[in-house]
C-alpha cells in the first residue's frame, strides 16, 4: 500500500530538471515532423501506457475520501503553477479539468477514467515543462511522441492542450530564431563595442594629449600676451618719449629762435649805438681843436724820415706839453659846465628817471611799504619833496600816495615823472648800499605797487569803461532778453588793471552803480593783493640786475674814473656831481635816491660778473 502511494505521488508531483528547460526554450533542432530528432533536444513526453494503467488502478484502488483528498493535492498544485507568468492559461484548463472529475462519480466507466488521468498527467507534465520538464522530459528518456499520442482518444482537452502546445512549439522556434539571431546581433554588438572601446582609449589618449598641448600653448599664449601688454607700453611709453623729444626739440628750437632773434636786436642795437659813438666820435674829432691840430702835424711826420733821432724826440715832446696842458684845460672846462646850474646831475638824474620808468613795473602807481619807525620822518621828508604824502596802516606799514590832479595836462604819464612806487623803489636800492655811501639815511624792508583810494578817485588817471551784455543763469535767453549784466573795466594811465561783473539785478542802472563800488572796494583789494605776490622787492631787483647784464656785459662795470686811464668821468663822479647838486638846494633828496638806487645796480652787477 505505501509503495502504491508513493507511486501516485511521484506521478501526481512535478519534477524540475535543468536540461529539460534548456531544451524546452530552443537549444534542440526540429525533424520533418515538427518534432525534436530523437528527443535530445526540444521538449518530449514521456508517456508508458503500462504506467498508465498502473497509476489507474492503483488510483481506482484507493477510497473516495483518499481519492478526494489526491484531487484537491492536484488542485492545489495547479493553482501554484497558474501563478508562473506564462502558464496561466494551461493551469486553467487543468483547474477546470480536476474540477468536473472532483464531481464525477466513481461509478465512471474505465476508460473515462484512463482519460481523466491521462489528461490530468498530460496537464501536469505540460505545467511542470516550462519551469525545467518533469521527470518524463529527461533527455535521454524515450517514449511514444506526441504524433502517435495524438493517435489515442484522449478526449477534446487534451486535443486542445496539444494544440497549444504546438502553436507554444512554434513560438519557441520563431523564438530559437530571434534568439540565434540576436545573438549573432550582440556578438556584433560587442566586437564593435570592444572596437569603439578601443578606439575611445585610443581618441580619450590623444585628447589628453592634445590638452596638455592646448595647456601649454595656453601657457604660451598667456606669456604672450603679457609681452604684448609689455610691448604696447613700451610703444606708448616710446610715442610719448617721441612727443616729448619733439616737443623740447621745438622748444629748444623755439627758444633758439628767440635767443637769436634777441641777439639779433642786440646786434643791431650795439651796431646802432657803435655807428652812433663813431659819428659822434667824428663830429667831436672836427669840432675839437686839439684833434684837427694832432691831424696836421701827424701828416707833416708821415712826410719825414722813420729814424728816430733828436729831431723826432723834440717834436713827440712838445706835442705832449701841448696835449697835457689841453687835457688840464678841458678838464677844467668840463667841471665849470658840469657845476653850472648842476647840468650835469640834472642830465644824468634824467636819464636814470627814464631807465626807472622803462623798467620798474607800476612805476607810477602809489606804494605800499614796510619802514622802521625811525625811518618814517625821513622818509616823509623825501616824499615830500616830490609831493607826496605818508599814511599809515598797522604797524610798520605804510602807504605812499601821490596827490589828484586837476588836469589831464599835469598828470604823471604826461609830465614823465616818477610816481610814488618808482621813487619808494629806488629808495629800496639806495638803502642797500654801505653805509658811508647812503647819505639819506633811510631805509626801506618791502615796496609793493599799490592802488589807493585816492588814485583811484582821480579822474584824470583812472577810467572806468563798462559793457552790458545779457544776464546768464537760470531760464536762458528765452527769459534774459534785456542786456543787464554789466562789465566794468578800470584803466590807470590809459592801462586796463582790472575788470569786474555785476549781474544781480534785472537793472542795467543798479548793476552799473553795484559794479562801480566793486571795483572801488572788493576788486581793488583783491588786485592790490595781487600786486604784492605778483612784485616782490627782491624779484623785481633781480629782474634789474639781469636787465643790465643782458644790455650792458663788461661795459657796466666801470664805476669809477680811476678804472680807466685817462678818464674824467665815471660812476662815482656822476654820485658826486649829484651829491653837490642836493647840498645846493637845486635838486631834491629823492633825486640822490635814484642815483644810489643805479649805483647799487652797477655794484650788484659787477658782483654776478666776478
């Protein structure tokens, strides 16, 4: 009986073997029936009619309730192979199948029974095909094929399960085929995938290669560029270096050009002034008796013989008592003309008046000055002389202003006299001196040009011009039609000083008066502010001194007579002429002032020339 049992269960169980699977899914080949050559590949069925039959009666054998209870195993099997993807349809039919024979009675005739099992074991063995063949699908069982089992009345469903199971055979095939076919495809596949392997390590070794010279060149492009940089500032730095050599060439040549052209002027003034002393020389020479008489007397020797003996001896001796008894005569008669009414001060203060003039800016304007309180009686003494007054500011500082004229006719510019800025400056230079040599007495610290009030009130030396023009500022000239805006100009001596603006009301009359007291107030201030930044005492002494170098060199030099051998005049003579002219009373103390003032000068030059 246990034997019986475990016959039935080993029919009833599906068996799993490895090959059967592989040989199920297409690795056998098909014969001319369709089926698999001889059962080594491909799927079989494994049916023994002996075996059949023995399952038969061994299961008609057993009892209802046992055989219930084998049915219900086999139910419970199917419905675990309906789960397997694929296998649901074959499980449903043998679900089915199972079910009507649970119902049956046993009373079914014995070949309704073999079919049931038949169906039932054919059904199993199909189940247990896919998931690797039951122990029937071995490969090296045999048994009848599917051809001769086709042969028995197995019933309608197993005819139906044997019609699935070839249509499952020939997708198997078409499957085999795809497969064989895909393979040789990925086989393909994979040698172009190892070539393009290849060929990547072989592009990802060439672009690593190329990276690094594209690094490099990189590297070469960025020194490149920097030498570039280098190099364009190089070239800026040579443009400008060009520009500058161009620009100090055309100023060296510029100032080349005024250098000659002011050399030039020399020239002709020199040859000018040389043509002037020969024909003044040539009308003295005819004038001169002494000279006429040396011409005669040279003509008759040129007439005699060379030799020196005691004739010429006699005659070169008394042409000397004649020339030396001439020369105590002329200088007599040169100090009776020069004493006479002190012509010769009188001409020479003259001619340093106009060097004053010519040369000292603002000569004519009044002065600002910085003098000790000693010197303050002093100089209002000497001012005085001329006509001016003194007025004090604050401490040390005073202003020296000349007196309004009454008339165009008397004033400074006409007359040709010095004003109160030119005449304080001398007194400057003349305070410089030694002290044997100034006998004034008086000294100065500063002089600065300014503009009083008072000069400014004289009519007759200041003008004021004015110009309207239209007003700026908001609104334009769609709104400033009407010319409001006032420009005053202050001319002293005929010369613009200053200008100022006056804009702030909409009337030409208000701004006109408003740019009158600006000119007078503010503006004045400011312009004498300028003057004294502008005109340092010691600026203006250096300007001289360089002045007399340029004009004169070496000829400037000569301040006394005892210099020059044979000279009657000289710088200290013209000092003492003038000297003697202020002790008499015929010129005034400012007149030595001007004098000292030039032989300071001369002193200063001769000073730069050593």
């Amino acid at each position: 009986m246990l034997r019986q049992r475990r016959a039935a269960r080993s029919l009833l169980r599906p068996t799993f073997h490895v090959p059967a699977r592989r040989d199920f899914f297409g690795l056998g080949k098909k014969n001319d029936a369709g089926s698999d050559k001889g059962g080594e590949k491909g799927f079989s069925f494994n049916f023994d009619e002996q075996k059949l039959r023995a399952m038969q009666e061994l299961f008609s054998k057993q009892s209802p309730e046992k055989q219930a209870e084998l049915v219900k195993k086999a139910l419970e099997l199917q419905k675990t192979f309906g789960m397997i993807p694929g296998m649901g349809k074959l499980a449903q039919k043998n679900i089915e199948m199972l079910t009507k024979f649970a119902g049956s009675t046993q009373s079914a005739q014995e070949p309704r029974s073999v079919e049931r099992g038949a169906a039932t074991v054919t059904s199993s063995g199909t189940d247990a095909g896919p998931r690797g063949g039951t122990s029937g699908l071995s490969r090296g069982a045999k048994g009848p094929t599917i051809d001769e089992l086709k042969k028995i009345n197995l019933g309608p469903e197993i005819e139906a399960l044997f019609a699935e199971l070839s249509s499952m055979r020939a997708k198997k095939n078409s499957y085999r085929d795809k497969h064989l076919a895909t393979s040789e495809e990925l086989e393909k596949l994979q040698k172009e995938v190892a070539e393009l392997r290849a060929t990547d390590a072989n592009l990802r070794a060439k672009l690593r290669k190329v990276e690094q010279d594209v690094l490099r060149l990189n590297c070469e492009n960025m020194e490149l560029k920097e030498r570039e940089k280098d190099w364009k500032k190089a070239q800026v730095m040579n443009e400008k270096l060009t520009s500058r050599v161009q620009s100090l060439q055309n100023d060296s040549a510029a100032q080349d050009r005024q250098r000659s052209d002011a050399l030039v002027v020399q020239l002709r003034e020199r040859d000018d002034a040389l043509r002037s002393m020969q024909r003044k020389l040539d009308r003295l020479r005819r004038r001169d008796p002494m000279a006429q008489f040396s011409r005669l007397c040279n003509n008759v020797a040129r007439l005699c013989d060379s030799a020196v003996g005691e004739a010429k001896e006699i005659s070169d001796d008394s042409f000397a008592a004649l020339q030396s008894a001439y020369l105590r005569e002329q200088e007599l008669a040169w100090k009776r003309a020069a004493q006479h009414d002190s012509a010769a001060a009188r001409a020479y203060v003259a001619v340093v008046r106009r060097f004053y003039l010519n040369h000292c800016p603002y000569a004519r304007y009044d002065a600002l000055i910085s003098c000790p309180e000693t010197c303050v009686s002093v100089l209002s003494e000497v001012v005085r002389e001329q006509g001016f007054s003194v007025e004090h500011i604050s401490g040390e500082r005073y202003v020296v202003m000349s007196p309004p004229t009454t008339s165009s006719s008397t004033t400074l510019k006409s007359s040709g006299t010095l004003g109160p800025y030119g005449v304080c400056m001398a007194l400057y230079l003349a305070g410089k001196i030694s002290a044997d040599e100034n006998v004034l007495a008086l000294r100065l610290n500063a002089v600065y040009p300014h503009v009083s009030a008072t000069l400014f009130n004289d009519a007759s030396r200041c003008t004021v011009q004015y110009e309207t023009a239209r007003s700026s500022g908001p609104g334009g000239q769609a709104v400033n039609v009407a010319e409001t805006q006032v420009t005053a100009k202050l001319s002293i001596d005929g010369i613009v000083a200053y200008t100022v603006e006056a804009q702030e009301s909409r009337s030409a009359l208000a701004n006109r008066e408003l740019a009158t007291e600006k000119l007078g107030n503010a503006r004045r201030q400011h312009y004498n502010e300028h003057l004294v930044k502008q005109n340092k005492s010691e600026g203006v002494e250096r300007r001289m001194v360089a002045l007399l170098e340029e004009k004169l060199g070496d000829d400037g030099i000569v301040t006394s007579s005892k210099a020059v051998p044979g000279s009657v005049v000289g710088q200290e003579t013209c000092v003492e002429l003038v000297r003697e002219a202020v002790a008499k009373g015929t010129l005034a103390r400012s007149e030595l002032g001007l004098v000292l003032g030039m032989q300071h000068l001369f002193q200063q030059l001769k000073k730069t020339q050593q």
